[in-house]
C-alpha cells in the first residue's frame, strides 16, 4: 500500500523506488550488467524472468537472487533466431510482463575486411534483431495497459573507441535509434521507453578479453585501453553494478517523466 507524506501529498521516495507486484524480463541475466540489474531489481520487489542461454551462469544468478525471496523464472534462450523468441513469449501464456530489459550482447572484434556475412548476421541477431522482436513482443502484450522498455546501447554506437568493432558500434547505433523511435510511437499509449548508453564496464567478458590480450601480446588493444582510461574525466572504469541502478531508477516511478532517454553511464567520456 502506498504511504502519503500528508504535508504535500507526495508519495515517500521509498515507495517511489518500489517494483512490488511487477514481473520483469531481463535478457543477458547470466553475468555482468544483466546479473547486476536482477539483483537491484529484485531488492525493489520484482518478480523476475530471467534470459540467457549460458544456463550455468543463470543458474548461479538465480541462486544469488532466490536468498531475497522473490519469484524468479530462468529461460534458456539462444535470442539470436526468431523463433526462438517466439516459443519464449508463446510459453507465457496470458501472463503480462510489466517491464522488459533488453540487456543481451556480444562483444567480438574483427578487422572490417575480415567481416563475412555469418560472422556480421551473428552480431546484428544478437545485439540488435532480438532487441527489436522483444520490443514488438512486449509492446503486442501489453496494449493499452503500457509498459516499460530499458534498452541497452554502448557509447560505440556514438564514437569509435576500439579498432576493428565497425560491427558491433552498427547494432548498438540500432538499439540507440529504435529505442527513440519507439518512444516517439508509444508514448501516447503508456508505454515509458528509455536507454542507458554504458562505457567501458568491467564485466566478466572484458575481464577475458584482456587476459586474452595480455597472453597474445596484443599491445594495441592494451594501448586502447589505457589510451580510453587517461581520457576518462572520472579516471576509472565503471562497474556492473553502476549501470544497474540506473536502469532500476529508469524502471521505477523515480522516472515517471523521463521518456526517449538515452543516459550515458560511462564515467564522463562522452563530455571529454
């Protein structure tokens, strides 16, 4: 039940922040941003749908949740095909989802020349095409009963700041430009549809990726990567964690009036 401050009849910033009685689908819930999200979500109550297609990882996310007490289904889904995105709404019945985070993604790098239309159709699958589906999925449920939408881009859809990722900058520029679409189309509808725009986030994959350049001597990519940190205003990396509680404030009532937003969480670069 909501609780009323009597002096000027606001509804108290603990109840604002509340997701009780929501159920969320989160894709990517696996590791890293995804894991991190499920986890702040559920400290504000919602009920979770989890999405990912390493089921070990799932598993582990859900175990960390399930000590909070809150519902969670798992899904173990390959997002990059169609029709396995339609087999996972099918099998939810006349059940509504109340929020969808499109957080699912992969990170692979290759010299432009290099790029073959299986490698690029992979990409584009994952990282935008599954986006767009899940999206028009959601939205085909809810109807006039509205909804929330958080996508996930990368300030690479904005400025190149690693070589041979033309690819990956590509489905992150779609993510950017549908979510503003689909404002500007649904808003009217009740549907609050927003973005977070991450830098460079310590996840489980980047920290493989620079183990992997450190073992193969890939001084260029080190050099990237310091020459990104001594840019960045706030001088570090960001963490998991700090991506999620801006996409829990995007889903709460904390962001009633934020709509067509695309928030960059990257430390400052942008601006530098």
């Amino acid at each position: 039940m909501k609780t009323f401050n009597k002096k000027d009849n606001q509804i108290k910033l603990i109840d604002t922040i509340s997701l009780e009685g929501k159920k969320t689908i989160i894709t990517g819930a696996a590791s890293g941003i995804g894991r991190a999200t499920s986890l702040r979500l559920a400290e504000a109550g919602s009920e979770l749908w989890l999405v990912d297609k390493n089921e070990k990882a799932l598993e582990e996310t859900k175990k960390i949740i399930e000590a909070l007490n809150i519902k969670i289904k798992t899904y173990i889904v390959d997002l990059s095909k169609k029709e396995n995105i339609d087999d996972l709404w099918e099998s939810f019945d006349s059940v509504k989802p109340d929020i969808l985070i499109n957080n699912s993604g992969i990170y692979p790098s290759k010299g432009f020349l290099e790029v073959d239309k299986n490698f690029y159709d992979e990409v584009l699958c994952v990282n935008l095409n599954s986006v767009f589906w899940m999206c028009q999925k959601f939205i085909k449920s809810r109807g006039n009963a509205g909804g929330i939408i958080v996508n996930t881009s990368s300030i690479e859809a904005l400025v190149p700041v690693k070589e041979d990722m033309a690819h990956y900058s590509i489905s992150k520029s779609g993510i950017y430009t549908l979510t503003r679409n689909l404002a500007h189309d649904f808003g009217k509808k009740g549907f609050r549809i927003n973005g977070v725009v991450p830098g460079t986030i310590i996840t489980p994959g980047i920290n493989q990726l620079v183990k992997k350049s450190l073992l193969k001597f890939e001084l260029s990519l080190l050099k990237t990567g310091f020459s990104f940190k001594s840019r960045l205003p706030m001088g570090r990396f960001g963490k998991p964690d700090e991506v999620a509680k801006v996409i829990l404030f995007l889903c709460s009532d904390l962001a009633s009036y934020v709509h067509g937003a695309m928030i960059p969480v990257d430390g400052g670069f942008l601006s530098s």
